[in-house]
C-alpha cells in the first residue's frame, strides 16, 4: 500500500482534485503524490525531515575494569509520522474553491471529505504563519497499524513556532536496535605486545608473542531512546579476537584469541596469556611506514562482538548478529643472530 495521506476518504479526494489556490513558494501542489519538505521545528524534537533523532547511551568496561561511559545520538527512519500539507489559506482556498464544489458533487457521498475542524481560523495564514499535516506512512507500512496510526493521528495545524510532536513519528523496534548497534562507540585501547624489546618495541621471530588491548571496551551496553520516551537496549558480547598479521603462524595469518588478552608482567609465565602469536619471519621485508624508523609488521586485532536487543514492549532478547571493532598496530620483528662455538 502505498504512501497515505489523512484518511482514506480525503486521499481519494485529493488524488482528484488540484488546489485552487497557487501553492506557496517553493512548493508543488499537494496530491496523493505530494512529497513537500517540511519546514524545520524551531525546537528540538528529534525530528529532521523524514528521519528522527534518537539519544544514545553507550556504556561497559574496559579491559582491566574500568567502566567507560559516553553519549550521542543517531538517525533512525520512521514508519510513519506528520507531514506538511498545506498552507492555512491554501487549504481554505482549496476546500471553498469552485473547482473543488464541483468535484464533489461526482464523488459519491460515502467518499466525500468532511473539511478539518477549526479551518477558517487559518484561513489567512501564509507559509510563514505555519501550516497543516497530515499522518503519513512509508510505502510497505503492514495496513493494519497503517489504518491505526491514521485513526490516532488526525490532520492539524502547527503554528510556526510549535514544532511537530516527536511522539506522532513510529518507528520499529528493530529498526531502533539496528541503528543504535551500528552506531555505537566503543573504546577501541592500543595494541600491547611481549617481547617488546627497549627503543624499538621489537619482537622475536619464532618467539611466542603476548598480545593483548589495554583499554578496549570488553563489555557493551547501548541503549537508544526516541524523544517520546520508547527506547532499546542492545547488550553486545564479544564472540572472538582475531589477530592477523603477515608473517605469523596460523591459517591466512590469523590467530584467533577467545578474549582480548591479558596484559603480560615480569612474574608472568607462559600460561598466563589467553592470546599469543609466532612470527615465522621478519619485518625486514615490509615497508617503512610513515613516522617510523624500521619496517613493520601491520598488526590487526578484530574484535567480533554479538548482541540481542529488548525494548519498551519485549524483554525478550531478540538476536542482532555480529559487529566488527579493529584496532592496528605497527610491531617491529627481529631475529636474534646466535654464533655456535666448538
């Protein structure tokens, strides 16, 4: 079904019949494929255009134990909510018109409009005055809520500083929970690793490699509310590390890690960390990267995290699938040269 404007009977109407009075500057007249921009709130009720700001609020802890905290915001797109129409004299220009008188008369009476409450109080007001709108639902929108949000959501007149009510936009669930996990920052932390030799930071080949993130985010909480109070929540877990570099032992130079390791010190013994890597070459290969004095090895720590989301009208976790967090580094490699003697 496709886009519809105030209800079932005007939209017939208005399918057929022009305005009679030239539409205000800038804008075209209004039918059933009307597609006017609608003039900005002057306050901040979320909304922009066709789309809705959403207040975010992520938060978690970092490896180590730190919690993090931090705030934004992200546009989500509604399935339906108010849309400009007309200007006051435009509309009382089009419902006194005689074209409109005339048309009418050939609708049958089930059909015919019935003119909005309070009309001629606006009747001389121009596009600087303010206008009226009318609910309006995406092309696709499942026609029961559509003809529930109609019915809820009458055409009225928004004076030029009232802004449109946040609440009149819908928007999905899922739809909430998808932009807030896409949009979520999270700490990403510096790439450490042992042995990391004095001046260079180099590693050993055929060595084992502590790797670890200090202070990247190991947990992640993101909760997105709308101006009108519904909100979700999106709890996010991370699956698996992987670690990929040129040069170390694994399948397509990868290693995979179950967390983001564990910060190597000088009491530590080797079954201390929960992610290493072996260089089998190095770096003398690879290029000197800009700002350094020896070649590197790129280092690549992907962090794959899983989430499910709940809502203002579920507590049951809904899957959300995986995200992606990359942080680099640039991991100098060295052989240590050994001389045998007899």
């Amino acid at each position: 079904m496709t886009a519809v404007l105030v209800t079932l009977s005007a939209a017939l109407l208005l399918a057929a019949v022009p305005a009679a009075a030239a539409p205000s500057e800038g804008r075209k007249p209004c039918g059933r494929e009307c597609d006017f921009d609608a003039p900005p709130p002057t306050t901040d009720t979320g909304l922009d255009g066709e789309e809705i700001w959403a207040s975010l609020d992520v938060s978690g802890q970092v490896t180590g134990g730190a919690q993090y905290r931090s705030a934004g915001r992200v546009k989500v797109v509604p399935r339906c909510w108010y849309r400009w129409w007309y200007t006051g004299a435009e509309y009382a220009a089009f419902w006194e018109g005689e074209a409109n008188q005339k048309a009418m008369a050939q609708v049958p009476h089930r059909y015919r409009a019935q003119a909005l409450p309070g009309y001629q109080e606006h009747a001389l007001k121009g596009a600087e005055d303010g206008g009226w709108y009318g609910p309006w639902c995406r092309e696709g929108v499942d026609g029961e809520f559509l003809l529930s949000y109609l019915d809820t959501h009458p055409p009225r007149f928004f004076e030029a500083n009232e802004p449109r009510p946040a609440a009149a936009a819908e928007v999905e669930p899922r739809v909430l929970a998808e932009a807030a996990y896409e949009a979520m920052e999270l700490p990403r932390g510096t790439v450490r690793w042992n042995p990391s030799v004095e001046g260079s930071g180099a590693t050993v080949v055929n060595m084992a490699t502590w790797v670890w993130v200090e202070g990247a985010a190991s947990t992640a909480t993101v909760r997105a509310t709308l101006p009108s109070g519904p909100w979700v929540q999106v709890e996010a877990v991370i699956e698996r590390v992987e670690v990929t570099a040129p040069g170390i032992v694994g399948s397509d130079d990868t290693v995979r890690c179950d967390d983001l390791g564990v910060p190597w010190t000088p009491d530590a013994d080797d079954a201390g960390t929960t992610c290493e890597v072996v260089f089998e070459r190095s770096s003398a290969n690879q290029p000197v990267k800009h700002g350094r004095e020896h070649p590197t090895a790129t280092m690549v720590v992907t962090t794959v995290w899983s989430a499910s989301w709940t809502s203002w009208l579920d507590a049951t976790p809904v899957d959300l699938g995986e995200q992606t967090t990359t942080v680099p580094a640039e991991v100098p490699v060295g052989e240590i040269q050994t001389v045998v003697t007899r």
